[in-house]
C-alpha cells in the first residue's frame, strides 16, 4: 500500500507542471524518515537474547520499550505469582 501511494506521489512531486517540488521533495522524504527513526527509538523494543515467554512477560508489565534490556524477568515466577494470587482468593471465597 505505502508502495502505491509513492508511485503516485512521487512522479507529482518532480514533475514541472504538477507540484514541481523538484529537488524540494528530498524534505519531504527526509521528515518522513526523521518522524520513523523517531518513532523507531522510542516504541520499538530491544528484543535481542530474550524468549517469547520473556518478551511477552514484559509486554504484559508494560515496560517501557528503552528498558526492554535492563528489566530482570523470570517468566516462570510470574506464572507461580498468579497461581498463588487465584488460589489464595480461591480460599478467601
């Protein structure tokens, strides 16, 4: 889709008798690619050496994308923090 909508901007951009942004055009481009290196920095997290269990762990926790690397997890003491919460209202009921 984002193939598309270039295929038909761009020509309108660089031609003389539409936009004709010429060389112009380039700033165009160059904020987009700044809005998605943005975007990139701050929402897409690090997952390098972690499981799934791991990233879905800290997904579940809502851990900031930047402190993906920090963040100690023991995704089995996570499930056993849960059982022990449903079981102990099990008990309470």
């Amino acid at each position: 889709m984002a193939g598309i909508i270039n295929n038909i901007i761009t020509p309108r951009m660089l031609n003389p008798t539409a936009w004709d942004w010429g060389a112009k055009s380039g700033f165009f481009w160059a904020a987009l690619c700044f809005l998605c290196l943005t975007w990139t920095y701050f929402r897409l997290p690090e997952p390098k050496g972690r499981t799934y269990g791991e990233i879905d762990v800290l997904f579940e926790r809502r851990v900031s994308a930047r402190k993906f690397r920090e963040t100690v997890v023991d995704e089995f003491t996570q499930d056993l923090l849960k059982k022990a919460e449903t079981s102990a209202i099990a008990i309470r009921e």
